[in-house]
C-alpha cells in the first residue's frame, strides 16, 4: 500500500506561491516527511524533510498538520526552473529503511 | 566536489550482452544504492549497500549484480541483458544517517 498521496499534475503561475499537497495519513510517529524533485531526464533532488515542526530552507517551506497526517511544500516565487516531478515520501531515518518513491505530482510553471 | 558520478550516459546493448554501470561518489558516504526508473513510473530500488564489504537487495534485485569494494565505487552489473532492463539508472549516496540522498545524473540503457 502506499504511503503517501499526491495529486498527479499540477500548474502554478510564474512568480506565485506554489503549494503541493501531500496524504500520509497512516504515518508512524518515528517516520519523516521528505520532498524530492526530479527535473526532466535529471537525477532526483533533495528538497526538504521534517518529522512535526514546520521547516524552511533556502529552497521552500514545508507544512505538516499537526495530526501529521497530511503536508504541503511551499515554493515561495515559484519560476520556469522549477517545473519538475515532486515526491512526498515518508520513512524512518534510522535502520536501513528505503525512499520508496511513488509517482508525485507533476508541478509545470506556467509563464 | 563532483558529487555522484555515473557512466556511461548512454547505452545500448543487445539481448544476452553483459555490461557494467559505474557510480562513484567523493563525498565517503556510507550508503549507496541503486534504482530504476521506467516511464511514467517513480524510482524503484534494485541493490544497496551501507558501506564497503555490505550489499542487500532492494525492490528488483533479479538481473542485477552489485559489489562494493570501495566507499567511493559501487558498479551495477547486468549478467545477460533483456529488453525488460531497458531503463534508466540512478546511483544515489547518502550519509550514514541517510538523512538526504544525493543522485547521480542516471544511465539510460537501451536493451534491444
């Protein structure tokens, strides 16, 4: 079964706040939200992660409710660049648990 | 640093040929691994390794070889290539707490 749920496809506006919404609602309480993107022909990208607390970096924010069962990432200016696939995957940080990626949503930024 | 390295970019082989895909990585991370992406599909995992001298498998191991002699190097090897290993391969690397992977640009193989 999978542990996350994403809308397939996406479109934001260039220069808006893009935000990706994410389902995990059978999340464990030791297991992590992480965001990666995969730009076209491209190797996935580490974006985010976070296991209650709300987290930015220079990249975006990442949202998680306080039931922690959904998320959202925030691209705060989103541009052309940012047109890609974005996973949600949730896992334990410890053990050899894998990313078990599923197929994300497919965000286009639209001039 | 050069991060995760692969090659080659491109290949095509024939049924029943035999070839080796290379990742290194410069960075002495741990963990290692490798996935398989087919259109319209996410990654999936075929080999791991948490350091040199360890290797398991991951989702789809069958077909797949690895070995680990190196921290730096963990080479994918295919036995007698199919046309169901058309694909195209990721090498990623990750600290030993694994918090965040770091992915290599990808093989494309053509197995016809």
């Amino acid at each position: 079964d999978a542990k996350t749920t994403q809308p397939p496809s996406m479109d934001c506006a260039e220069g808006r706040a893009a935000n990706l919404p994410c389902n995990h609602s059978t999340i464990s309480g030791n297991e992590y939200v992480y965001w990666y993107r995969q730009i076209h022909s491209q190797g996935p990208q580490y974006i985010i992660h976070g296991l209650k607390n709300n987290e930015t970096n220079e990249m975006a924010s990442l949202i998680i409710t306080e039931d922690r069962k959904s998320s959202t990432l925030i691209l705060p200016h989103a541009t052309l660049r940012d047109t890609a696939v974005y996973y949600c995957i949730v896992r334990a940080t410890f053990g050899n648990e894998k990313l078990t990626f599923g197929t994300g949503t497919r965000l286009t930024i639209i001039p | 640093n050069a991060g995760v390295t692969q090659t080659p970019k491109f290949q095509v082989l024939k049924t029943g040929q035999s070839m080796t895909l290379q990742c290194a990585q410069d960075m002495n991370h741990e963990y290692m691994s490798w996935y398989r992406q087919d259109p319209g599909m996410g990654l999936r995992l075929i080999h791991y390794s948490v350091g040199a001298g360890i290797t398991d498998q991951g989702e789809v191991p069958n077909g797949y070889n690895v070995s680990r002699s190196t921290t730096e190097d963990f080479p994918l090897r295919l036995l007698s290539a199919a046309p169901s290993q058309t694909s195209v391969y990721f090498c990623a690397s990750s600290p030993q707490d694994q918090e965040t992977q770091y992915f290599g640009p990808g093989t494309r193989l053509l197995v016809l």
